[in-house]
C-alpha cells in the first residue's frame, strides 16, 4: 500500500514538474519574465531587423507594394508653416497662406499617372495645371498657356537634350525609366536566415562592449525602457567596430552598394574623387579616430510597448536623438527628432520627421500624413520651416487613364532646335506676366513669388542669409574690418 502511494507521489511530483517547466520555459520565451536587463535591452533591440515584429510593420510593406503595383486614387494637400525672424509680418503670412493641392489617378499596372494640380496663393488667386503620363509621354497643361499638354516623349532623349543646346550629353540615357523605383523594391529585402545573422553578428558586438554595464529598467504609461549608460569614447568604439564590420559584411554590403550606386556615380561625376561605398566607410573611420573625444556620457534606450519595439533614443547632457513608433488599432505613426543644443550660447536647434498612416488594416483606403522640418532658437528668436504633405489613396478597379489623341498633346521631341526654342520662350513670357498678374493681387510683386521662400532650399538659404548678416551688422558696428 505504502509503495503505491509513493508511486502516486512520484507521478504527480512528475506531472508537477511537467507543469512548472513548460509554464516557466513559455514565460521565459514569450513573456519577459525571468528575463535580465540586458537580455530585454538586446532582445527589443533585436526586433529593429525582424520581419514581423520589426521597426517597419508587414502592413506597412504590405501597402507600399499595393500602391506599386495596383490603380488607385489620390488626393492630397501640401502646406508650409515657416516663422523666419526679421521677415515682414505680411510677407510671412503670404508665404504660409501658399500651399498645393492635388488629386488624380495612378495606373501602375500599365505605368500611366494623370494629376490636376493647383498652385494656392490665397483663397483666390491660384494656378492651375495638369500632368499626365501616358503613352511614355510626359505632358504638363494649364488653361492660362495653351488648351494642349505640352510633352516631352520619354525616347531619344539624347537627341533632345541638343535640340535644346545642351553640349555635353555624354550621361544622358535616351529613356529615363520613371517606374524603375516601382520594379526594384527589393534591394533591401532579406530572407529570415539573413536576419538572423544580422542581428546575431552587431548583437555580439554590443554584448562584448558592454558586457560590464549597468542596465536600468524605467516605466512611463504603457512603455517600459532599458537604458544603458557609458563614454563618449567608448560608444566611439562601438561605431568604428560597426564600420569594420560592414566593410567585410557579405550580406549588407551587396545591398548598400546596390541601392547606392547611382547616387554614389553623381558625387564621383561633380568631383576629383572616385566614390564607393567602401571610401566612404574608410574615411568615417579615419574621421572618428583622428578626431579629439570630448568626455562625457552618452546614454542608449531602447523602448518597448506591449512587448514590441516602439522606440531608440541617444541622449547626452545637450543632445538627443530619438526614433519612436507608435500601433494602434491600425493606426500607425513614426516620428524622428533630433534636439541639439550649443553649450555656450543656449542656442537650440531640432530637426523633426514624422510619418502617419491611418487605414493599414483593411487597406482599402489610406490616410498618410507627412511633417518634416527645421525649429530653431537663435539669439532668443525662432527659426521654423515645417513642411506638411496630408494626402490620401484610395484602391479602385476601374480606373482607366486614356492615352493622348492626336490633337491633345504638343510633343516636343518633334520639333526643330528653333521651334523648341521659340514654343519654350512663348510659354516662359506667359507664365511670367501670370505670376506678376497674380503677384499684384496679393500684394507680393515686390518679392517674386511665395514659392520661392516656401520651398525648403530656398527658405533654409534666407534663414541662413538673415543670420550671417545679423553676424555681419554686429561686426561692423563694433568696428571689425573684413578683408579678402
């Protein structure tokens, strides 16, 4: 009797023991429990690179692929708000008053795009005009020039280029393919195997580095953060560790290269130097180690919200970096910032990106809005340039953009060098005498035209003309003499 029972208790101690360990090993596996701080830290940084549980969501890539390659429509707006110091006030409101709208339909299954898009002054001045590529034709429309698109035929472009007296046509392809972006989305693409030994190989790196820290477990609201703390020297370290290993990486490297290289062909073509990727890696190492460290502390956290990566932040005393991203309910939002501030003066500048997406989860229809820009503290006074894109695609089977008839489209490429010359001269002097028209209805003659100052170019170049002669004022009047 006495032997069946212990029988018993060994079975159910077996049972037991069955239980706990599969209910400690799915805790430690799925669950963060058990887990240290550095595992947690590695462990969401780790997700960065995951297909599913990665920075960029499935959905997300899901719905770019969709938008390269079904119909939809479109219909977006674009705006400004810029705060420039030493502009006049009315000035200022005249350039943020300007703004873009547009909607169309987009083809890419028989690579077609046609748009009307109107240029806003005010409520009621603005400039309307059309675009339209079909037939692999590019054509631009507007009522105040002529009642025909005028085109440019995507072939022998080449010959154009001369008809219009350009001398050195040498890098002129005679076909510039526009939907090449649409067919070559997979240079960054990896296979899971390839993710893994990403992760695992600049994994290790970190471990190595930082295997004597301090890792610091903090909570705000829903998202839980691990921090790390060390050297300005010692994150130096880290990065130039990183380079080397990039150089010689087999998978990153072919893909860097890839999506590099007609950039990279640009910068070699407009100077002395031969760029490739490999130079350019080179002489991040050689800057990094020949330059003076500054001592200080820089501090890496990385954030996670019901389990999943939502954010990576550096930060020093003046200084942070910051990624986050945020999913809810199919609402999904990515926001990039970047605080600098100037130790001696108490100058401040932030550099800000943003993207959201409303609508990933049936897809049917999706609200994107954009915000990029520059605010800046100077002297005490703000600097801004924020840009705003709020646009919206929605998915259709029957679209149907038709091809340019004969009497529709004034096709460039077949005219001589003197009638192209003559035809362009024409719609210049019209657009010209419209813009001085509609300059004079809202009392912008003086300045040429809104556009200017709203685009980020050009704004950014008056930001800085305005400080330099700031700079400039203050010199001469304490007596400082220039000489060149």
């Amino acid at each position: 009797m006495k032997k069946k029972v212990a029988i018993k208790l060994m079975i159910f101690l077996i049972i037991f023991i069955i239980i706990i360990g599969a209910g400690l090993a799915y805790a430690y596996f799925s669950t963060d429990f058990l887990k240290t701080n550095d595992q947690l830290f590695f462990k969401y940084l780790g997700q960065a690179v995951e297909s599913e549980d990665g920075f960029i969501n499935s959905s997300l890539k899901d719905y770019f692929k969709k938008k390269r390659t079904e119909k939809y429509e479109d219909n977006g707006n674009f705006y400004v708000d810029i705060n420039i110091s030493d502009l006049d006030a009315d000035m200022l409101q005249t350039i943020n008053d300007f703004n873009i709208d547009y909607s169309g339909v987009i083809d890419n299954t028989t690579r077609k795009n046609e748009q009307e898009i109107t240029i806003n002054y005010s409520d009621e001045v603005n400039f309307p005009f059309k675009y339209k590529y079909a037939n692999e034709t590019l054509g631009l429309q507007t009522d105040y020039v002529s009642s025909k698109y005028i085109g440019i035929e995507n072939n022998n472009l080449k010959e154009f280029a001369e008809k219009i007296g350009l001398t050195n046509t040498e890098d002129i392809p005679d076909t510039i393919d526009l939907f090449s972006n649409l067919d070559n989305t997979e240079t960054f693409n990896f296979t899971d195997e390839e993710r893994e030994q990403i992760k695992d190989r600049y994994k290790s790196i970190l471990e190595e580095k930082l295997k004597d820290k301090e890792f610091v477990k903090t909570e705000e609201n829903e998202t839980i953060n691990y921090s790390v703390d060390m050297t300005n020297q010692e994150f130096k370290d880290i990065i130039i560790e990183f380079l080397e290993t990039i150089k010689n990486d087999s998978i990153l490297m072919p893909k860097i290269e890839e999506a590099t290289q007609e950039l990279l062909k640009m910068m070699s073509e407009n100077s002395d130097e031969e760029y490739t990727v490999q130079s350019i890696i080179d002489n991040c190492i050689d800057e990094l180690n020949n330059n003076e460290t500054e001592e200080g502390n820089i501090s890496v956290i990385v954030s996670q919200t019901n389990q999943k990566l939502s954010g990576i932040t550096l930060k020093n005393e003046e200084n942070e970096i910051k990624l986050t991203k945020t999913d809810v309910e199919g609402n999904l939002t990515y926001n990039f910032e970047a605080n600098i501030k100037d130790k001696e003066s108490e100058d401040t500048i932030k550099y800000m990106m943003s993207a959201s997406y409303k609508g990933l989860e049936q897809m049917a229809s999706v609200n994107e809005i954009y915000q990029t820009g520059i605010i800046a503290t100077v002297d005490g006074k703000e600097q801004k340039m924020v840009y705003n894109l709020n646009c919206t695609d929605s998915f259709k089977n029957d679209i149907d953009i038709q091809d340019y008839s004969d009497d529709e489209i004034q096709t460039l490429n077949e005219y001589d060098s003197e009638q192209i010359s003559t035809l362009l001269t024409g719609i210049t002097e019209r657009i010209v005498e419209v813009n001085n028209m509609q300059m004079e209805e809202i009392g912008f003659s003086e300045y040429g035209n809104p556009m200017i100052y709203a685009f980020p170019g050009a704004a950014l170049q008056l930001m800085m003309y305005n400080q330099a002669t700031d700079v400039m004022d203050e010199e001469w009047s304490t007596g400082t003499e220039y000489v060149e």
